[in-house]
C-alpha cells in the first residue's frame, strides 16, 4: 500500500514540476504542492488513487487508481 502511494506521489510531482517551479518565481522562491491520497476499502479489495495541486498559477493533476486486492483464501482438498 505504501508504494502505491509512494508512486502516485512521484506520478503528481512529475506532472507538476513546471507548475511547482512557476510558483516558487512568483513566490519568493517558495511552492506548495497539496497531496489528496484516497482509500475505498471494500470487501474484496483497496483502491487507491491521489490527487496533486499546485495554489498558483493554478494547476491540478490526477494519479492512476490502483486496486490492491486481499487475496483469496485457500481451498482445503477434499480428503
């Protein structure tokens, strides 16, 4: 779970980096990237997705979902 949030956070930071160095010339040299992790949890898996914005100039990039799923319990044999 967290490499999937360790990759989406690279994901959004990439996509953002024109963005983040804009709005660190505008703001003495300073920038803020705000990173959303979501979780939906059900009962046969986890999906995970983030979200990535930048205040100004404005700008917002979106993460590829992953699904991460519990597994199956195992089948006794018939004996």
């Amino acid at each position: 779970m967290l490499e999937s949030v360790s990759i989406q956070a690279k994901q959004i930071a990439e996509d953002l980096i024109a963005q983040i160095r804009l709005c660190a010339l505008e703001n003495e040299m300073c920038s803020d990237v705000l990173i959303k992790v979501h979780f939906e949890f059900d009962e046969k898996n986890t999906e995970i997705w983030s979200e990535g914005a930048v205040a100004f100039p404005p700008k917002q990039s979106v993460s590829e979902c992953f699904s991460i799923g519990y597994g199956e319990e195992e089948k006794k044999p018939n004996s």
